[in-house]
C-alpha cells in the first residue's frame, strides 16, 4: 500500500447506499436532511475526524472522508438516520484510498445516477463541500479532489452528449402519466410539494399534458405561489390537502417529509386516482393499495422506465471514462507530490538548523560580520538544494520511495505525519 503525508494515521474512505442494492425504504432509513447533516457534521468534529463530506439524495447517501476505521464514518451514519448497522452491511458499500477516489469521480460524473447522464450530483456535491468547510472539516485533500471531480463532470457535460435528451425522474413522472391516463388535459392533477424533483415535474406537466387544471400544495404556501406564478397555476392552503386529494384524478407527492403524509384514510371517495410518490423517505403509505380505485406509483418504478434517449447516451461512457482517467490522472500527479512534500520540508527544516549554526559561529568569529548578506545568500543556497531534490523526486524516471529513503537517511530526517492512500 503506498503512503501519503496527507492526514494524521488514517485512510480515505467512501461509505454508502444507493439505489442499486437498497430499495426506496431502505434509502428511507439512511436519509439526511438538512438538521440531520449539521447533527452528524458537528459530532465528526467533536470525535475528532479531521476531514469529511456528506450527501444524502433520493437515490444515494454518502460519506466521504478520513478515518482510521470505516466504521467511525458508519456510526456517525447511523447515529443520525433511522438506519441500523445491520441493514447498513446488507445494502452498503466501502470503498478506500484509490478506490473511493474512483468511485468520487463517477458518482460527480453522473456515471453512478440512477438515471444515466443526470449531473445535479455534482451540485450536491459543492453544497456538501460548502457545509463541511464552515467547519473546517474539508482538508487539501478533499478540497483538491473534489475540484478535480467538478472539472472532469463540466468536461463530460461539454465534451460528450451524455447528459443530452429529456430523461430525469420529473420527466418519467409526466411520460408515465401520458402513457397510462387518457384524456390528460382535462384531468384534475395536484401537485403536493414543490422542492426541486416537485418543481422540475411541474415545469413538465405544463410543458407537455397541456393542463389547465393543475394545482399547488406546499407547507410553504409562498414558495407554491413563486412558482405557479411562472406557469398561472392555481395555489391552495396546506389545510385543503384532503379536500383537493378528493377532487384529484392525478396526485404527484414531491416533499421531504421524514414520515408518510398521505395514507388511505385521507382519501374520501371512491374514484380512480393514481398516485406518484417522488418522495424519498416514502411519503405515501403503502396501506393506500388497499383501496381498489388507487394506484400508487414510486419514483423507483419511474427511474427505470428507459427510451431510446437513455440507450443513445450510453454509447458516450467509454469517452466519458476517458475523462475521467485524464483528470483522475492530474489528481493522482499532485497526490504523489504530496508524498515527497513532508521529506522536502524536512529537509528544508534542516538545512535552515545547519544555516542558524554556521552563522551563530561566523557571527562570533568575524567583527565585519555582514547579518543581512549572509541571511540572503544561505537562504537562496536553501531553496536552491531543496528544489534540486524535489526536481529529482518528481522524475518519472526515479524510484521515489527509495530516493524519500535515502534522503531520510543521509540528512537524518524524522518525519511523524503519515496517511495511507
């Protein structure tokens, strides 16, 4: 395993869940809001990890970060989510050092979404980097890598038409409604919260049913007025929920409600609707399938409806891939002058130990004694040597750990800071 000066004995870790091993209640269960982020952020900081970012999505939750042992990055996990160490080992992956750095690359490059090509991760991502920093819990490392992942995903954006066609989860949400519902136009359709999936799947349900009679339910009751205002939608009160459910043949449920806020005794009348739960946690109760007249439809269902948009933006992977190898290629360059770094600085500490000697006797020595020359003189000498040995270090055509070694070992070098990478 090769070694990095990058942080105090620990390693690199990505732990998570996504949508590919755990199902949408599953997710549920490790699913982080705002409050629960700053929660696990705050105790990262007070069991003393240096360095860590979190996201949490509808299709992943994720912790990047150092640590001597995953399972710190899991407690803190679970600590503050539903979730168990239990169901975290059944659906979960780890990945260290080189590995997680790979896995980083694709989640930002959109190649892990679950819907192929969708890039608002990268934006998580940046939020995420943010939150950590006002705490001071994002090192060069991290900093480093996750500009180099938000470099390789505006390349993939522009360099390839992988992210191009409508495909999202809004727009799968509107093609199974016209797909399944006949007559769509004239049909009564709420739209119960308006968070980003919500406002992306109204943009869409205007864009493409043609419907006049689309309505706006928010806790909020502001933000649903911003936004129908920019289609002349209709907004009603949080305290009409249940009567606009019973006049609705279409309900679409976008909020971010911790528990379920629709469930079959909310629903009055015995006419068909069909219901589309975009929430993650669920916010519609499973007992709805009880009634016959209700069909509810997840967003899981929804992320798997493919076109031949999807099937053209899998022939741009492998040049995506390439990308990334490129910028992965970059990282891991500055990753290797980061193992010589303490060595050089070592050495410099040195080299300015002998300079404070050697000027001490020569200050003794000569009357004449020139202070200010000789400062200047030893300290470019200094920085002379130092860059020579670093220049010989980063020639590809030099063993490095042995020439580290060597240099270690001539100068009688201690060097204490140590991370595996």
């Amino acid at each position: 395993m090769e070694q990095y000066n990058i942080s105090q004995g620990t390693y690199f870790y990505a732990i998570g869940l996504s949508y590919k091993k755990a199902d949408a209640e599953i997710r549920g269960h490790f699913s982080l809001d705002k409050a629960a982020i700053a929660n696990l952020l705050n105790e990262a900081k007070t069991d003393g990890i240096e360095s860590l970012i979190v996201t949490s999505t509808c299709n992943r939750t994720e912790i990047y970060g150092f640590a001597q042992h995953p399972f710190q990055l899991i407690k803190l996990l679970c600590n503050n989510t539903m979730g168990t160490v239990e169901e975290f080992q059944n659906v979960a992956y780890i990945y260290k050092n080189r590995e997680a750095i790979a896995h980083m690359f694709r989640v930002g490059s959109g190649l892990e979404s679950q819907i192929l090509g969708d890039f608002e991760i990268i934006g998580q991502l940046k939020n995420a980097t943010i939150a950590s920093k006002k705490l001071n819990l994002v090192n060069t490392f991290i900093e480093r890598l996750i500009n180099s992942v938000i470099q390789a995903s505006k390349r993939i954006k522009n360099e390839t038409d992988i992210s191009t066609g409508a495909t999202s989860v809004s727009f799968a949400s509107v093609q199974y409604i016209l797909n399944e519902i006949e007559n769509v136009s004239n049909k009564n359709i709420l739209l119960f919260g308006t968070g980003k999936i919500g406002r992306n799947t109204c943009e869409n349900l205007v864009k493409h049913t043609k419907n006049e009679h689309i309505t706006l339910i928010n806790r909020t009751k502001n933000k649903a007025e911003r936004i129908a205002g920019k289609f002349n939608l209709i907004v009603k009160d949080y305290a009409n929920l249940q009567e606009e459910i019973n006049d609705a043949d279409i309900l679409i449920v976008a909020t971010g409600a911790q528990r379920p806020t629709v469930d079959k005794y909310i629903i009055q009348n015995n006419k068909p609707l069909l219901i589309l739960d975009l929430s993650i946690p669920k916010n519609v109760s499973e007992n709805v399938k009880e009634l016959n007249h209700v069909t509810l439809v997840h967003l899981d269902h929804l992320s798997k409806i493919t076109d031949n948009t999807l099937e053209q933006r899998k022939l741009h992977i492998p040049l995506a891939e390439k990308i990334i190898e490129e910028v992965k290629t970059e990282f891991n360059s500055w990753l290797e002058t980061r193992k010589f770094a303490p060595t050089i600085k070592a050495l410099k500490h040195k080299l300015n130990y002998f300079k404070t000697a050697e000027l001490e006797t020569q200050r003794k020595k000569l009357t004449d004694f020139n202070e200010a020359q000789a400062e200047i003189i030893s300290n470019n000498i200094i920085q002379k040597i130092t860059n020579h040995f670093a220049h010989h270090l980063k020639d590809d055509a030099v063993h490095t750990d042995e020439s580290i070694e060597l240099i270690k070992k001539v100068f009688q070098l201690e060097i204490t800071t140590k991370t595996h990478v």
